[in-house]
C-alpha cells in the first residue's frame, strides 16, 4: 500500500490491522491482546475490534460521530498493565503509522497515541 494522504475507514482498518498483527507477537504486548480476543486477528472477535477502532480513530481524527464505546472501561480490567506496556504501544504504533500514512497524517495519529497513552496512565494510577 502507497503512503496514504487522508483518513478513510480504508486505511484505519489497514492500519489497526497492521499494528495488532505486530502487537499479537511482541512479546510485552501479544499476551494482553491474545488473552483477550485470541492469537487470529482475522477472527470475528477481532474483526469487530478493528471496526470499533476504526470507529475511534474517525471520530477522534476527523470529527465523525461512529464511536459510541467508552476508552477507559475496557482497559482497567486487563491485568498487569504497566508504563511498558504503553511505551511499546506506541513504539508499534508509531511505527505503523509511519508505514501507512504521509508523515503529517502519521503524526496526527502518533499525537493522539501519545496523548491517549498519558490520559491511560494517569487515570489507571500506573
């Protein structure tokens, strides 16, 4: 896929897909993902993860009203959570972006990461 200029459903779902094919094998990240929504990111499980994200990110990026779910309530029951866990999200994450999108659109998203990632630590007090 060619560097991509704009924000589509297209390209976020390419995206996501993209960081949580990396996420399932690093080895800080994958036992989160995998004891959650299981090690086959083409599964439904996590098909519909991918489209609830895709929802986040559109509304998050450009404004569209898709995301209705609520960011903080499924992350504060996943065990053993920590700051590096969030570091190498947004290494992985960072890293997809910058494979997917022209820089200017890559570091909207890195920005937002990085913000989500601070809003997460403090409100789950790690």
């Amino acid at each position: 896929m060619e560097l991509q200029n704009n924000i589509t459903r297209e390209n976020v779902r390419y995206l996501m897909t993209l960081f949580y094919t990396r996420a399932i094998a690093d080895e800080v990240l994958g036992p989160f993902f995998i004891n959650e929504l299981g090690n086959d990111i083409k599964n439904q499980d996590w098909q519909e993860h991918i489209e609830l994200l895709a929802d986040f990110w559109l509304a998050e990026l450009k404004g569209e009203k898709t995301y209705k779910g609520n960011i903080y309530g499924a992350h504060i029951k996943v065990p053993h959570i920590s700051r590096e866990s969030f570091k190498k999200w947004i290494e992985l994450f960072s890293a997809s972006a910058d494979e997917v999108y022209i820089p200017s659109v890559s570091n909207r998203f890195k920005q937002k990461g990085i913000s989500l990632s601070k809003e997460f630590i403090s409100h789950l007090n790690i």
